[in-house]
C-alpha cells in the first residue's frame, strides 16, 4: 500500500511540474520541424530557461544559429516587465544566452 501512495505522490507531482512548464498557453514552437535533430526536448529546454530566467515565456523557436551545438532552444521571456532572450542548447541543455532584448528584437 505504500508504495502504491508514493508511485501516486510521485505521479502528481510530475503532473504538477508538467503543467507548470508547458501551461494552457504555451506559444508554439516555431522550428518544430527541427525537433527530431534535438537530444533535449522542449519541456527541459524550457525549465532551464526559466531555471536562468525566472518570468513568463511569450515566445519560442527551436533554430539553428552558430555557437554551442548549432541547435539551439529560443526562448522570449518577460521578467519583472521586460524582455529577454534565453537561447539554450538542444544538445547539451547548456545555457548559451541569457540577454535583454534590444529595441529591435530578433
């Protein structure tokens, strides 16, 4: 019976954390055609970004762009009201940018 209530404490909580990181209003991933290439998937990508860059992502692309692997995750994410971009390797999961977003964004 114990570890029935553990599998079932073990089951909700990575629900919980599930619905935490993806959430009813997840953008969609732009570059998804590119997913199959990636040996970290979306929702790792993302609790590492959010891990570097406590906020609210409002965007995200999966995009090949120089440095680290030549993959990476893209993550817009608004934090304390303004905008930052956190690149994360779809490799290693390695953070490769965590910057403020400048007037002209990407």
């Amino acid at each position: 019976m114990k570890s029935l209530r553990t599998f079932l404490l073990g089951a909700a909580l990575v629900s919980m954390a599930g619905a935490a990181v993806a959430g009813p209003h997840q953008p969609r991933l732009k570059g998804s055609e590119l997913a199959s290439r990636a040996r970290i998937n979306l929702a790792s990508a993302r609790m590492t970004a959010l891990r570097a860059r406590p906020g609210t992502i409002t965007d995200q692309e999966l995009e090949r762009e120089a440095g680290g692997s030549g993959l990476r995750y893209s993550f817009d994410i608004t934090s304390h009201g303004k905008p930052y971009e956190v690149g994360v390797d779809a490799a290693t999961g390695a953070v490769l940018e965590n910057i403020a977003e400048g007037k002209n964004p990407d």
